[in-house]
C-alpha cells in the first residue's frame, strides 16, 4: 500500500484549468488529491480520474462540433427516411458525434470540485471556520478565473474578424458554421460589437465572437449556486446534507425549465457524489462491494443510460430503435405528448436524455475503482488539464483553419444572392467542400492546432491569468493564520509605532475619530 504524503509538508494550490485542484510539496512535485476516493494517498490511479473525465469531455466537445461542421448527419439516426444507417448513427457509437453531452459533464465537475475541499476541511479537519473561509475564497477567485480567459479569447476572434478570417466560415454550406462565424462589419462596428458581446457573454450567454461561450455565465452561476448551499449546510450532520442535495436534484428534474436538468441536477449531483466521497461507510461498502459494482452495476447503468442518450436530435422517426424511444419517453397521444418518468411534459428531450446518461455514468464512475483506473492514464490526465484551453481556442480554429483547408482562403468563387424579376430574393448558392480528402485534413490540422494552442494557452494565457487573480486575492483577503494589518487599520485599531499589529494578549487602542 502506498504511504500517505506527509501533511505538514503539502499545502493547497488551485491548478491551471479552474475547475479542479490537487496537492503539491515544497519542491513543486504534485501530490494528487483523490477525486472519487476516500484516502488521498499517492500512487493510485482513481486519484486522477477527474482530471481524466475532463480530458475525455474536452475531445468529446472536438469530436461533436467536427461532426457539425462537415457531417451533420451524423446527428440523426439515419441519412435519410427509409435509409439504412451508418455505423456512426446506431445507438451508443453515436453519443460522441451528437454532442449534448459535454456542457453538462463539465457542469457535473464544478458541483464536485468546489464542493471538494470545503467538504475535505470539514470531514477530515472538523473545522468548519476553515471551511467557510475556504469558500469565500473560491467564490472571490471564479469570476476572474472565467472572465479573464474568455475575454483574451473573444480579443482573438475580435481580430480574426477585423482581419476577414471568417470569410470562408461566412460563405460555406455548414448553416452551423455560418451561425457561429460572425459577419464582416466595419472597423468601427466591429469594436461596439466587441464591447456588447464582452457584456452580453456574462449577461445573456450571447457571443457572436466565440458562442461555444454560452455556457460560461451558467457555470458561473452554477459554482455560486454550489457555494450558497455548502455555505447553508457546512454545520448539519451529514444525512441531512445528503438530504439536500438530493432534494436539490430532485427539485431541478421536476422543473421543467430552461436547462435545469443540464446545470441545476448536474451540480447537485457533482456536490452529493463530493460528499460520499468524504464518507468513510460509503466507500468501505464500495470497496467491499468492488466486483458486483464494477461487473454488474456499472455497465448495467453505462447500457441504460447510453441507449436513452442516444435519442437523435431530429428525424427520430427515420429509424425504429429511435421510434421506439421516442414513444417510450414522450408518450405521444393523438399528436401531443404526455410526457413520461424520465422526461417530463413540457422539458426538453434531447437535454434531459444526455442528463440521464451523463448521471448514469458519473455514478458508475464513482462506484467502479476499474473505471477510475482507466480515467487516470497520463494522456487523459494531459487532456484534462489543457480541457478549459481547448474549449476556449478550438472554435476560432474551426472556423479559419479548419474551412480554409475544406472550402478555401479566399471564400472565393462568390456570388451573393440577388433578386428574382418579380422582386423577390433568389436563394444564395454556398460554397461547396473541395473533397473528402480535404475534409480528413482538415480534421487532423484542426486537431493539432487545437493542442497545440491549448499547450501554449496554458503555458503563457492562462499563467497570467491565474498570476493577476492571485495577486487581486492577496489584495483583498487578509492573511490566513492571522488578521492583516490593513483588516486592523480598516477596523479602526492602531498600529504599533513600529508598523506591526498590536501583540497577542494586547488590548488594541482605538482610533481616535
């Protein structure tokens, strides 16, 4: 058995990559923390696997939006009515190409992460104080570790568009990449709408720059929602605990709308999987349980959640495993749909068929230390901890290097659309894919380019960031162990005349108003 690191020789460090943290020694070699395991202790490989989880979920996102972008069909079950299907559209080998399921993997991870040490003081420590102090802290460095990143990457896209870089985006056949690429405006328009779509982003999700951004402002908010309830619930024994966040779930399933079960039930479940994890019981029935949760449970709840997310995002009718399930969860009667356990009437089927699946396999990531094991390789660690660089970088790729290889530079020939001899509009003709083989290029470009600029995202962008947000931290909150001078100074207590802070045991002089 691996012995534990030495707790007076670690100290915690937020990593790169916002959304996870892990332990580093006085010599700057990491110490992982466990992500779905009781013990923090060095060598085991389930220590990764949250790491792991986001490298998976950002190659995901990569491998959805090349789908979108040369292969939307991909996104139905078959190319046509009547049409035998692709090996890529039957159920289970289509959920990567679908998409759907990145967002709320990575909102499953910020209900875990932020949850994750508050609960570890409070479990392992009982220092409720250090907790809530914890807390604060976390909640004080998110906005800047979201925004700043996300701004620097809009600036990119800013100057892509100033410099005609989307013109092949503009001119495709790809309505998605059309959508996505922003329009060629003037110098001057162009900077207001740089200035609107920097609010808008963390306002209305708008952000015609970069829209992979929508989800951003949810996520922010989704961490807050986690600090409150941690906040509320840090002193309570711990099934009451667990009695809220499973409430909490509960209460975003049965609401019906606008993406509760996509952020609202991912968070809460993040947070109740974050608790379990600190709970000794829970995890001594786990590991004694290994083989039957590993064996037969897991992949039981892998197969029943990959089927029901496997529900197309249109045409459902155009095959009968899709027909079928469709009938099952919306229950259509006399052309309305009454709706069913897992879908309710009036939420939307497609998000709430991804949450189920994306719960099924979280929960089989927790119960199953084989699955953890597989999660924890050095690859999926790499990924994981360039995901939040990915995310930011790979549309602006997409929609310049990516379409200049499958349709051209110069977005030329172009002809725009003029008006019929009765006066109305003709139907604009759209640039065509040059060949197969362009687009397998393009592919592999993109891909590399997308790494490649994550590395260097993280490796200088996301340093400075990270740098800025510390030194605001260290402006604005006192010194852990002890009250800065500046807190005494602001309560009105004087200095000693030296400069330090009045002596333990010493009474402070007040200031004289």
């Amino acid at each position: 058995m691996a012995a534990r690191p030495n707790q007076r020789n670690i100290k915690w460090v937020e990593v790169r990559g916002n959304i996870f943290s892990d332990f580093v020694d006085r010599s700057g070699v990491p110490v992982p923390v466990s992500a779905f395991a009781f013990a923090a202790t060095s060598g085991s490989g389930s220590e990764w696997s949250c790491m792991g989880l986001r490298g998976v979920t950002s190659a995901l996102v990569i491998t959805t939006h090349i789908a979108r972008a040369l292969d939307f069909p991909l996104f139905w079950p078959a190319d046509s009515k009547g049409e035998a299907p692709r090996l890529l559209q039957y159920p289970y080998l289509r959920i990567p190409y679908q998409g759907r399921i990145g967002v709320p993997i990575f909102a499953f991870l910020t209900g875990f992460v932020c949850a994750n040490k508050p609960l570890k003081l409070a479990y392992q420590q009982g220092n409720a104080p250090a907790a809530l102090k914890t807390i604060a802290r976390s909640a004080f460095r998110r906005p800047p570790r979201l925004m700043l990143p996300a701004l620097i990457a809009t600036l990119i896209s800013f100057f892509m568009s100033v410099l005609g870089a989307y013109r092949a985006a503009n001119r495709c056949d790809a309505f998605w990449v059309r959508f996505d690429a922003p329009d060629p405006m003037p110098l001057g328009d162009n900077i207001r709408r740089l200035f609107r779509s920097s609010l808008t982003t963390w306002t209305n999700t708008e952000n015609v720059y970069d829209r992979h951004q929508w989800a951003m402002r949810p996520l922010l908010i989704g961490a807050f929602q986690v600090y409150i309830v941690l906040a509320a619930t840090i002193g309570m024994r711990f099934k009451y605990r667990v009695l809220v966040h499973v409430l909490l779930i509960t209460y975003w399933l049965m609401n019906v709308g606008h993406l509760t079960e996509t952020f609202g039930a991912m968070l809460a479940l993040g947070t109740l999987l974050a608790e379990l994890s600190q709970h000794r019981p829970t995890q001594n029935f786990i590991t004694s349980h290994q083989r039957l949760l590993t064996c037969v449970v897991a992949p039981f709840l892998l197969l029943v959640g990959g089927y029901v997310g496997s529900y197309p995002q249109e045409h459902e009718d155009w095959a009968p495993w899709s027909m079928s399930l469709h009938k099952f969860l919306l229950n259509p009667v006399d052309g309305q749909n009454q709706g069913s356990f897992l879908v309710p009437k009036g939420s939307n089927v497609h998000r709430r068929t991804s949450a189920f699946f994306i719960m099924c396999t979280s929960i089989s990531i927790f119960i199953s230390p084989f699955i953890q094991k597989l999660l924890s390789h050095r690859l999926l660690i790499w990924l994981g901890h360039h995901s939040f660089a990915v995310y930011l970088t790979h549309g602006t790729i997409l929609r310049t290097v990516g379409m200049w290889i499958v349709y051209g530079i110069t977005g030329e020939p172009w002809e725009p659309a003029g008006k019929n001899e009765d006066g109305s509009q003709k139907q604009q003709e759209y640039l065509h894919p040059k060949s197969r083989a362009h687009k397998m290029a393009s592919i592999l470009v993109f891909t590399t380019l997308t790494y490649i600029a994550a590395w260097a995202w993280m490796k200088y962008v996301d340093t400075a960031c990270a740098r800025a947000t510390q030194w605001l931290e260290k402006k604005v909150f006192d010194d852990d162990n002890e009250e800065g001078k500046a807190g005494l100074a602001e309560k009105g207590f004087l200095l000693n005349g030296n400069g330090t802070s009045p002596a333990d045991g010493d009474r402070p002089k007040q200031a004289q108003s």
